[in-house]
C-alpha cells in the first residue's frame, strides 16, 4: 500500500490518502500567535497499525517548525508524539 501525506491548508488538516481516499487526519487550528492547536488524530480503522498516524504527525511538526509554530497539542497522539520525539520539545 502506497499512500500520500498531503497538507489539506485549506480544511486546515495534514491528510493521508490512497489515492483519492482519506485514510487519515490530523486536524489543527493556526492562531494569530503563531501557535498550531491540534485537537484530534484519526486513522480509519483498517489501516490502523500501519504507522499512518506517525507519518502525518511528523509531516505536521515539521511544517510547524517550518513555519515558526509553537504546537499546543490536545490531541493525546500528538502529545505521546512530541514526549516521544525530542527534536520536537522545541515546539512546545
């Protein structure tokens, strides 16, 4: 299986898709502020397990840094990512 991590700015998700379907998301909220607010990470369900959720995580953390965003993560997997990921503490 092949898939693609797209960043969807305008719905303001990062996306994993085969080929015209949505696996995946994370949603975020960019402020004023400069800081990206991630409420949520879905998978569906029959691609859970396959590292989907970690590639699109990634995918998100580094356009943040990229960009000059400090993460604000409410999502529990984006939260796990970072303690997970030190290069990403930064982004705190």
């Amino acid at each position: 299986m092949e898939y693609k991590i797209v960043n969807n700015i305008t719905n303001s998700r990062i996306e994993a898709k085969l080929d015209t379907e949505v696996i995946g998301l994370v949603d975020y909220e960019l402020t004023d502020e400069k800081v990206m607010i991630v409420p949520h990470t879905e998978v569906n369900t029959k691609y859970e397990g396959q590292g989907i959720a970690g590639a699109m995580t990634k995918a998100l953390l580094d356009f943040a840094e990229t960009n000059g965003y400090r993460v604000l993560p409410i999502c529990p997997y984006t939260k796990t990512y970072i303690d997970r990921h030190p290069e990403y503490h930064k982004l705190l």
